[in-house]
C-alpha cells in the first residue's frame, strides 16, 4: 500500500516503539527501497516494490475458499511508470490522497491505464487520525472526482496509523472518514489495514467491506480481525509489488463500487 511522506513514516517508527506490534508496510519504505534497488540492479528492468512485514493472529480456522481467487495490485507514485498493459491484474487499487493535501503525481495516469485496460479500479486515500476526518475525506473525494468515474469504482480508506490518538479516538475518526464518504457517493468504501491495526481499531467497522494485509499466511488463508465474518480482499506478499487476492469475483468487486450513473 501506501509509503508515506517522511514525517508520517518517523511518527510510525516511534509508535512502533511504544507497541510491540509487527510494522505495516508504511513502516518498512527502507527495506521496500532496498528490495527495489536490488532488484533493478540484477535485472536491468525497472521493478517496484512497496515493503511491509508480515502481521500475526491467533490460530484459527481461515476463512474456506470455496472458488478460485481473483489476483490484483494496488500500487502508488512510488510506481509512476507501471505497466499495467503487461499485466495479469483482474484489479488494481492506486494511491490518491493522504492526509489534507497530498495528492499522488501519478494518480491521473494509473487510473487512465487502469482504464484501457478495462478490468476493476479503486481509488485509496491514506488517512491521518491527527486531522479532522471530514476534511481528508472531502480532499480524497475533490482529487477522486477530478477524474472521470465510471460504474464499479472502488473508494478505500487506507489507516495504518493512530498519529498518537486513542484506541477510541482512531475507531470513532474511520468510522466519521467512512461515513461521510458513503453519503456524498452511495459507495460503501472498503477499509484496508494490516491485520493487527484493524483488530485492534476496526470495532464496528464490519459494515465496510475488508481489505486486510496479512504476510504470513498463504494467499487467502485467513481469518478476519475485530468483527467482521469475512474478508474481501487479501494483500499477501509485497514483491515485486503489493499484491492481492479477493474473495469476490470481479462482477462482485464492481457491484461494491459507483453505483450506474
């Protein structure tokens, strides 16, 4: 998923310090950047990499896969110039926003390729709890409809950080982002994070479909934190890429999106 900008990353690090939590990918930009280069350096071709350590749950039953998994990437402007022509993706998910004003550079291209390539986009904003909730949604949405949309359009909300706020401050500030972004559109957003953070904050947010990142379990082998019965989409592996696998069929991933205009 996302690498942040370079304060939110620090500010990471020291809340990594004060829990004895796995990071998120957003924690690990060094390894990713590390990977990368090593990768570009042995292959002469231009890799991508967005790094993340695995996250833990307790043993349980995972979630059954009763059909086979529908594969897709989610990349950001850490990955301006991706391919998507070559790719395999069923879907892919891109980096628009962060916080009140950041806006991904390559945004406007990767959701252009997203749709010559015809098969199921969304758009992910990554949220700071530190700030007003319906101000960042209000950023995501303005930078999302500057784009042309069409049906099945996914919204995410990307939260893997607490910016130093409470348990309680964190959930009720997903659920005020979440909220509001559902009114102004008719889309239900997905909410993603690693599996740790979205059991830890995610109480009452099973409303919103699931994108958990999880690094230790194989590619739809999991169960999903807090309360929600179901995932809908796993991101499994962060090389070469972030990559994933949903639940869904693609008919099904595009019916959680725009509705028809």
């Amino acid at each position: 998923m996302p690498k942040p900008r370079l304060a939110a990353v620090a500010h990471s690090l020291k809340a990594l310090k004060n829990r004895l939590d796995l990071p998120t990918k957003a924690l690990s930009l060094a390894v990713g950047g590390a990977i990368l280069a090593a990768t570009a350096a042995l292959t002469g071709v231009v890799g991508t990499a967005i790094a993340s350590s695995p996250e833990h749950s307790p043993v349980q039953e995972a979630q059954p896969a009763s059909r086979s998994l529908a594969f897709g990437l989610d990349i950001s402007n850490h990955e301006p110039l991706y391919d998507w022509s070559a790719s395999s993706a069923q879907f892919g998910i891109i980096k628009a926003t962060e916080g009140t004003s950041f806006r991904d550079a390559s945004f406007a291209r990767h959701w252009r390729e997203l749709d010559k390539k015809q098969i199921v986009r969304g758009a992910y904003h990554y949220g700071h709890p530190g700030n007003d909730p319906i101000a960042e949604a209000e950023h995501f949405l303005s930078v999302v409809n500057s784009q042309p949309a069409k049906q099945g359009d996914l919204l995410v909300l990307d939260l893997e950080t607490t910016d130093g706020e409470s348990a309680g401050e964190v959930n009720a500030w997903a659920k005020a982002w979440l909220s509001h972004v559902k009114a102004k559109t008719g889309v239900t957003p997905m909410f993603y994070s690693g599996w740790n953070f979205a059991d830890t904050y995610g109480k009452g947010l099973a409303e919103y479909p699931l994108w958990v990142a999880h690094y230790s379990k194989p590619k739809g082998a999991l169960t999903p934190p807090a309360d929600w019965k179901s995932w809908t989409i796993h991101q499994y592996t962060d090389v070469p890429v972030d990559e994933n696998v949903s639940a869904l069929t693609t008919e099904e991933l595009r019916d959680l999106g725009r509705p028809a205009a």
